[in-house]
C-alpha cells in the first residue's frame, strides 16, 4: 500500500462523465458501450508509459461522476502492472477496478491500481498537497511550460463542468491552454509529460 | 483523387516494420495478432485528430514492411471520412486498404485512404518536395522546433532499421530528438503537432 501513501511527484486527474461508473462495458465497443472509456484508457497510457517503459514517478486517477456515487480508479506508475499501451487492455484493468469497486469502499483491484468512492473535491485535496496545480482548459492563459513537481486536472472529451471548474477555482489551480486548438486529452498529457520533461 | 496529388501541408511517414501487410488479422487483438497495429493506430489518430475535429491540412502515410512486397497506406485530412480517435476502428480502416492492397495495385479503399505498393525511397521523394524533412531519433540533435511545412518520418516500437536510416541520411533529412526520454510513436506525433501549431 506504500504506493497509494506516496504516489508519483508528478499527477494527474481526469475527470470522466460517461464511463459506466459500474464497469459494466463490452471490450469489443470501448467508445459506444464504454461510454468513450477509450479516451481514459489512452489518457491512462499517456501518462504512464514511455517506449517500453514506465514513468514510475507519475501517478494518474481517474473520476467517474457518471453513477449514483462518485468512483475513481488511480493507477501508481510506481506499482502497476500489466499495463500495456493499447486501449482494450488499458479498458480491462479499468474496468476490473470498477466492477470491483460496486463491491468496496476501497481496495487495489490488481497491482499498482486502487479503487475509492472518494468525492472528487477529497481526491483534489489529497493529490495537491506539494505539487503546483494547473487546471487545462482552452479558456486558460497560454502556458509557456509547467513547473514541477504539479498536479495536472484535464477534463475528457465533453469537458469539464462548471462545478467542477467552481471547485478548482476555489482550490486556486491556474488555468491554462496549451494550444490554440483543442486538443485530445491524451494528446494534452503528452505534451504536458515534455514539458515537464524538459523543466526537469 | 485531388487529395492525392495535393496532400496536406504538414506530412507523416510511419514505419511499420510488423503489422501484417496482407490485412490478416483480428480487431479483437492488434497487439498479438495485428503485430502491434494498435501502435499505427494510434500515429493515424494523433497526427489528424483534434478534439472533436481532423487537421485538414495534415497527412500521414504507413509504410510497410513485413510482406513481401512493400505496401503504404495514406490518411488525407483533407477528405478522410469515418476516422474516429479509438484505435479499434482506426484499425479497421487500415485493415481495410491492407486487403484491398492484396488485390489491386493501388485504390482508394474508403474516402481519404489510399494504398499502393510503392517503395519507402518512392513515398519519401513524392513526399518530401516543398517540405522541411526530419527523422525523428533518440541519437538526433535536440529539436527546439519544428519547421512547417515538413514532412516528419518516425519508426514504430521497433525504432527504424539501418537500411531506413541511410535511406533518409542520403536524401538528407535532418536527424532530430524531441526528448532525452525514448516516447512511443503516437505521443512524438502530439508533440510534433504541437511544435508545429506553435510555429505556425
């Protein structure tokens, strides 16, 4: 459990509106029956993986908001396993951790990925302590590079909401863009990882 | 066929060195049985793909090398249609072109795909004219940024072969690296993509 006490210096939350929060999804449909769980499984890899390696210093959880209660699904570059960098296998390990979250509280569903029903404001409360904070959002003022070690909240591909941006205001992240174009999630955390890369 | 003789401005070239030219295998595994399309998969989705938008000036060609002839695959921005960003259904379309290529020598085989059985040196000299030309490589020369318009030339997991390599020497493309970290193919095209917006 040493990992969920001290995840990576460099984090990431995605907040998720339409996975099935209870993992019930086909992996032969991620985008329809998934409810578009192929962006936060390429979020997951974009994060975590390099070629043929892991970023055993970056940590990335996932808040689902889709089900009755609030589920999120972290994955410790220091611990996991059995990841791999294409999106089905990614879904699997995704989707255990949720089917299993219908059962707990709170749990590892395989190594290296822990499951809660934490609010997003207590995951956002616990991951920014000693970490510099940045919300990505197209309305955010251009972002020359990122410092770190940060906590980096993106939204999937409907977004964020206004009251999830209200409580990131109030948790005082700086917004920023990253691009005059809106760009995928995934593709964000790929360049927000080189430009922190490149700080570091 | 405008789209073929007038690619877009800013042009990728994958190499493939393991996807089954001959289109043989299952969507239900593009790891194992497609050879690691998942990696192609995802080059074609990065390089042409915003959030809910296609680059329209931006192209990217696969070159193929596991058969026994050559086979390259070409993604059009500008007139690609039923290009979604998940890699299941990118395979598909890929997977497509393969089999018809089993049957013609060259085709569309759906709106803004084309294949042919050209050799690499054939794709790069069509490709390259009007372009700034960069070889992405771990043992290139840190790239501030790109120019633009270009045409940027990658390996899949495999990296690229010798061959490859003094094929792209001769025809003097500049060897780059975007990072002191080996990334995966799909992120180096995020990246690039970047670069080059921030240019423009």
């Amino acid at each position: 459990m040493d990992d969920i006490i001290r995840p990576g210096r460099r984090h990431y939350v995605v907040l998720s509106h339409t996975v099935p929060a209870d993992g019930d999804f086909s992996l032969n449909d991620l985008p329809g029956s998934g409810g578009r769980v192929d962006v936060v499984a390429r979020c997951v890899s974009s994060s975590l993986l390099t070629s043929n390696g892991i970023r055993r210093d970056t940590s990335i959880t996932v808040c689902l908001s889709s089900g009755a209660r609030p589920v999120s699904v972290s994955v410790y570059g220091s611990s996991v396993r059995y990841l791999n960098p294409d999106e089905r296998s990614t879904a699997a390990l995704i989707r255990n951790a949720l089917v299993k979250s219908s059962a707990a509280e709170e749990g590892l569903s395989s190594p290296g990925i822990y499951f809660s029903h934490q609010t997003l404001s207590d995951v956002i409360e616990h991951a920014k302590e000693g970490r510099e904070c940045y919300l990505l959002s197209e309305t955010g003022k251009p972002a020359g590079m990122l410092g770190t070690p940060s906590l980096v909240v993106l939204g999937d591909h409907t977004g964020i909401t206004v009251e999830e941006e209200l409580l990131l205001e109030r948790l005082e992240f700086m917004k920023v863009s990253l691009s005059m174009l809106s760009l995928q999630s995934d593709q964000c955390i790929s360049i927000s990882n080189w430009m922190m890369d490149k700080a570091h």
